[in-house]
C-alpha cells in the first residue's frame, strides 16, 4: 500500500502540481500532447498507457502479499531509487522553471536550459523517469514491471529523439554547441 500512495504522490507531485504551478505562473499548459497521430502525439499515448499500467500493477501489488521474486535488499535499493528519482525529476523541473513541458510546444517559446544539472545532463528529468522504473522493478519483480522499464525505454528514447530535432530548430548552434558538450544521458 506503501508504494501505491508513493507512485500517487510521485505523480501529483512531478506532473500535476508542476503543471498547475506552471499554468498558474505563466497561463500556458505544460501538457503539448493532442489527440493526433503523428509521432510526438502517438508517443504521449504511449507514455499516458505505461502511466495507467504502472498504477494498476502497483494497485494489484498493494493488495498482494508477497510475491516469489521478492528479495528484501533489492526492494530497498529500488525504494532509494524511487526517491533519488523523486528528488532527480522535481528538482531538473525546478531548474528548467518557465521552459519545463510535458512534450514539445511548438507555440510557446522558452529559454534553452543548460545550467545546473543540465550541464552533466541533457535529459534528467527522463533520467529520472527511468531511475524510477529500474526502482519499481526492483520492489516489484515480476514481468509486468520488466514491461513497463522496456516501454519506457522505448518511449522515452522516442521522445527524446523528437525533442532535439525541435531543438536544433528552435535553438540552432547554440543547442548543436549545447549537445556537443553534455552527453543525452550522463
């Protein structure tokens, strides 16, 4: 149960209380998704469908008593991992302040954001989107978790793949110069 109400939390936290804090401050919706079909849209369909699985196989773990895959020291390094996680995503939010969107805003204009953990890391915020999943698994060993860090891997990679195509054409050299230096992951 403890787990269900951390993935709650974690997601109220990093994307509805981020979001509402956003539109509130500059009356513009983080969330870019539409209801198209072409690859960025598609992709956030993607992410909405492993949002829903992560909460359903953490709602079924919540009423199961123990799994045979369980094992006390994994469970442990993958709740530090949900935290460091937590901490990781809420706080690359923090920095990117204005410019954090879920998606690409094609309508909007930002700042490109390269100081702070963003000058070790191009991505944190999907970094520690994975951190998360790598942790959930390791609590929850089973297939459907290994499913959810396999889509996720996928998706994420997608995604970031769409968003530097829009950001060598919004930012130019100054994002190629941005990309030459700090690594997409680490």
């Amino acid at each position: 149960m403890l787990l269900f109400a951390y993935l709650i939390l974690y997601f109220l936290l990093v994307f509805v209380l981020r979001s509402v804090l956003l539109w509130k401050k500059t009356g513009i919706n983080p969330f870019t998704f539409e209801k198209t079909d072409n690859a960025h849209d598609y992709n956030g369909k993607v992410f909405t469908f492993i949002t829903v699985l992560e909460l359903i196989v953490v709602g079924i773990y919540a009423f199961k008593e123990e799994w045979y895959l369980e094992n006390q020291t994994l469970q442990k390094i993958g709740w530090v991992l949900l935290l460091v996680s937590l901490i990781l995503v809420w706080f690359s939010q923090s920095q990117m302040a204005n410019s954090w969107r879920i998606g690409i805003d094609e309508n909007n204009k930002t700042k490109l954001v390269t100081k702070g953990v963003f000058s070790i890391s191009r991505n944190p915020i999907f970094l520690g989107i994975m951190i998360a999943n790598i942790g959930l698994f390791l609590v929850i060993p089973n297939a459907f978790t290994l499913l959810i860090i396999s889509l996720s891997t996928l998706s994420v990679n997608t995604q970031i793949r769409l968003e530097e195509e829009f950001l060598k054409r919004e930012f130019g050299n100054e994002y190629i110069e941005y990309a030459e230096k700090v690594r997409r992951w680490i």
